[in-house]
C-alpha cells in the first residue's frame, strides 16, 4: 500500500498549462481526516478550509483531486 495523508502535512501538487507546455506548483494543507475524507486548505497562505474525497491508485497511494490538479500522499512539500 502507499503512503496515506496525514493531518498537519502540507503536500505540492503539479498543474500542467496547455499550449505553452508550463507547468507550475499549488499546496495544500490537510486539516484533519475522517476516513475516507479529508478537510484541507488549499495554497501556502491558508485561506477558507474545503473537502474532499480521498482516492487511491495502487501502488502510488491514495490521493485528491481539485479541479485540474491532483495531490498525491507520497507528495509531501518540505517548504
């Protein structure tokens, strides 16, 4: 099994841009965990708390997604 989201870690998540091939860097926070959910917050400055489904693809672990972007567990930002 992968690794699992932790309460108190923050993880980096990549998004990829179209045309121009960039890419850039988003983070979230995870607040607390109740099962199969997670509370979090979403950007290095906090902000409004969200939720969110946690998912799992084997071997990679578990992980979520928001909007275009995916946050996976073994992601953690040492920022």
């Amino acid at each position: 099994m992968g690794k699992q989201f932790r309460e108190g870690v923050r993880y980096s998540g990549e998004i990829v841009y179209g045309g121009c091939s960039g890419s850039g860097t988003n983070t979230i926070t995870i607040l607390k965990r109740n099962g199969n959910n997670v509370t979090y917050n979403f950007g290095k400055a906090g902000g409004v708390a969200r939720e969110a489904v946690i998912e799992t693809i084997e071997n990679w672990g578990e992980y979520i997604a928001i909007d275009e972007d995916r946050f996976f567990a073994f992601a953690e930002d040492g920022a």
